[in-house]
C-alpha cells in the first residue's frame, strides 16, 4: 500500500507540489511570467479603481483566471512534449485547444474590466 500522508501533513506537501509547479512554469513559460507580472499591476490598480467591495472581486476573478487556464496549458504543452517530440494531429490540437483556453480568459478579464470601469 503506498504511503500518504494525512491531515496537515498532505496538506504541507501539497502546498509545497504546488510551489514547485509554480516556480517551474515561471521558470519555463514566457507567458506566464508576462501574465504574472501584469497580474501584479492590474491587482493593486483593482484594489484602487474598483469602488464597492464585489467590483474590486469582479476585477481580481478574472486575472487569476488567467493564471490558472496559463497553468493548465503549460502542464497539456509539457505532457504532449513529454509523449512525443513528433509532430501529430491530436498533439497540434491539444496544444491549440489550451492556446484557445488561455486567450478565451484573457477575453474575460478585458471585457470584465471595460464592463466594469465603464
């Protein structure tokens, strides 16, 4: 029987995997970094233009959704890269298919703050 850790300490290591995933795609993906430091522009200005406490939310949402559709298509890019280095119909569309996900977000957080500031 594999041995996993329960109770605070699954949830230390599951916070520590997660650091790990973070630093690795800061590390291995331009667009995260970008998206992460317009992150860290765009919250604080959130904080500063939203008025009412559910503008402010509907500010921020979106911009972490970006993050994590960014992580997602990291972690299918890395998997297809990982399966093969062979160009194949179903990998091209994988990795188009999370392209997609990551610009559909990035669509979110721009309507969501014009809708809003406006």
């Amino acid at each position: 029987m594999k041995n996993e850790r329960t109770g605070l300490g699954r949830i230390i290591n599951a916070f520590v995997f997660s650091m790990k995933g973070l630093k690795f795609c800061y590390q291995s993906e331009a667009a995260f970094r970008q998206e992460l430091w317009l992150s860290a522009v765009l919250i604080p200005l959130a904080f500063w233009l939203g008025g009412a406490s559910v503008d402010r939310v509907l500010l921020i949402v979106p911009i972490f959704l970006v993050l994590i559709v960014e992580v997602l298509n990291s972690a299918i890019e890395s998997m297809v890269d990982r399966i093969s280095d062979e160009y194949h119909v179903l990998s091209g569309a994988a990795k188009d298919m999370g392209s997609a996900a990551v610009w559909l977000s990035l669509m979110l957080l721009i309507i969501s703050w014009l809708i809003i500031l406006i």
